[in-house]
C-alpha cells in the first residue's frame, strides 16, 4: 500500500499564477527535495497524517463535488507511487487536479501526465533560492508537461542575472507558456520594490509577449 504524510487540507483562494481568485481544495504534502532560501512553508512529516489513497479521497469528497485539487507541499511528486492511485480516482469523481511543482522531477511527472489537468512548475532561480540546478532538468519537465495546461512561475529578487532570464525565456519559448513572474516577498512584504519589479517584468516582456507579473495574492488576503 502507497501512503502519503500530509500536513494539511484546506479549501482557499488560489493566490499564484492565472488561476488566482478562484477557490480551490490545496493538499499539502509533506518533505521536499530542495531547500529554497524563500521558502516560508511548513511540511515537516512530524506534524502530518498518512494517508491511504482512499482516505484522502473521502476526505477531498468530503469538501464537495466537482473540486480543483491543487497539490501543492512540499513536493507533491515525491509521493508519486501514492498519485499515482489516487488522482485516477480523484478524476473519476469529476475533480480538476491542479499541480505545483518545482519541476525537478521529470521522471516522476510522466508517471502522472495523463491524471493531471494543470501544471504550475516552477523554474528555480539560483540567485533566489540557493539551489543550482541544471536547466536540463527543466527543458526536460515543460517538455513533458507542455501536453496540460502550463505555466512558468519564476520567484525573483534583486540578484536575478540576466543569464537567468535568458534560460528561461529559452524554456518558456520552446514549451509555448505562459511566464508568471513572482516577486519574492517575506510575509506580506515585496523583497525588492515596485520600480525593480517593473523594470524585470519589461525585460521579459520586450524578450517574451506571455509574460505577467503576479505577486502572491493570498499574502494580502491574508488567506492561506
């Protein structure tokens, strides 16, 4: 049996990307195979519940029909053996299934392409997080994802290189999605001002028309 520890269920407002404003049922998942510097998110396993496939989707039937499920964590693609039996059943049951991701994990994903609806993968910028990631790896996610509903979100501040905009314009253009820009923010507070965050938003733009710029909306709802 393939269980998942999960830190929380909820039902909120989506405050990221396209789809903010609209109500969806977030599934936290716990553990995660990055350690951005940003992160604000509990997901200790400490804290969690297992799950078994079926639980968890008495629990999300619980909360309504015909639900967009976001998975968020976390990563959610670590407890890929656990979706795997878990969303075919959720799909069944007429719920949207709303993925976000640090689009690490490739091999993982295609396990799951044909379960998932929309995909929110991120592409992690060194100067932001930490973590230095080879491109690759994201070519070879959006090149898998690119058959859903896709979108880039990209979390920048005030280090951002212009190399790392070049890489993921390249990606963006290659996978035909959109780009969501994201300020980093601590709490309710941008990490950079308003003038920053305009003159980045420009330079993707004159480079990619598919760009937006949307900070986190939840944080000034101050909903999760």
């Amino acid at each position: 049996m393939n269980n998942a520890y999960i830190r929380e269920i909820f039902l909120s407002i989506q405050g990221e990307g396209p789809h903010v404003g609209e109500e969806q049922l977030f599934i936290r998942f716990c553990s995660c195979n990055l350690k951005c510097k940003y992160c604000d998110t509990d997901f200790e396993t400490s804290k969690a519940t297992e799950y078994t496939p079926e639980k968890l989707l008495d629990t999300v039937n619980s909360y309504g029909k015909n639900l967009t499920i976001s998975l968020t964590g976390g990563e959610p693609l670590l407890s890929h053996k656990f979706l795997k039996e878990f969303l075919p059943m959720a799909r069944k049951c007429g719920h949207t299934i709303y993925l976000e991701t640090n689009a690490t994990l490739p091999e993982f994903l295609a396990e799951l392409t044909d379960f998932i609806d929309i995909v929110s993968a991120d592409i992690k910028l060194e100067s932001a997080t930490g973590e230095k990631i080879n491109p690759d790896i994201f070519e070879e996610f959006f090149s898998i994802a690119k058959s859903k509903e896709l979108f880039a979100k990209i979390v920048f501040n005030n280090n951002i290189t212009q190399d790392e905009i070049n890489n993921a314009i390249k990606i963006a253009k290659q996978n035909n999605c959109e780009i969501i820009l994201q300020p980093e923010m601590t709490n309710d507070k941008f990490s950079v001002t308003t003038e920053f965050c305009e003159k980045i938003f420009k330079m993707f733009k004159s480079k990619y028309p598919k760009t937006r710029l949307i900070p986190q909306m939840h944080k000034f709802l101050n909903v999760r």
